[in-house]
C-alpha cells in the first residue's frame, strides 16, 4: 500500500511526471527517450522517476495504471499513456494543446 500512496503523492504534488527506465539525462530505453525529447522540446518541466530504481516502483506504476508498459506519463494527475500515444499527441499538436488546456506552457512548434 505504501508504494501505491508514493506514486499517487508523486503525481498529485507535480503538474508533469513521467514514469520511465532510467532518468531524462540517460534514458534507458528508446521509449522512455522518446517521452524525454518530446518534452524537452515542448520545453515542459516535468518529474522523471527512475522506475528501474526498484522492483516495487516498477510493478507499482503498472498496477495504478492498470497499463502494462513503461513509460508512463501523466498531466495534472491524469494518465495520458506511454511512447505510442504521446508521440501520436505530439505529431498532432494534440499535446501542445492540450498542456496548454491545463495551465502548462509550452513552447509553440515553429510553423513549416
């Protein structure tokens, strides 16, 4: 139970987290690094937490979920997915808007 209230304290206490395989400075996977360029980019602050730290974080986050990969990245305490969809939002500029929708600022894709 302790851990479930540590990830639930976690999203409630950051606008932006990101659950992922290692931190956003060394992604230990390409979908992970994918989350951490798309936000970078967008120039989002979020909270990276290393779900390899700990066999607990990382059975933890897939049972709150009830989503069965990692990454996992949630906004303002609602679960928005992992690598496929996130980067589906973002080619859209579905997630520009919809952080944005949220109170979050971005930074504003350059038009081609």
């Amino acid at each position: 139970m302790a851990i479930k209230e540590e990830i639930q304290s976690t999203i409630e206490n950051n606008d932006v987290v990101l659950f992922m395989k290692g931190t956003r400075n060394f992604p230990q996977c390409g979908f992970s690094g994918q989350i951490v360029q798309i936000l970078s980019y967008l120039d989002v602050p979020f909270k990276d937490v290393n779900c390899l730290e700990t066999d607990e974080i990382r059975q933890g986050i897939k049972e709150f979920s009830n989503w069965p990969t990692i990454p996992q990245l949630y906004i303002k305490g609602e679960f928005i997915g992992g690598a496929d969809i996130t980067r589906e939002m973002f080619q859209s500029g579905e997630l520009a808007s919809y952080l944005s929708s949220k109170g979050i600022e971005v930074k504003q894709p350059a038009k081609a």
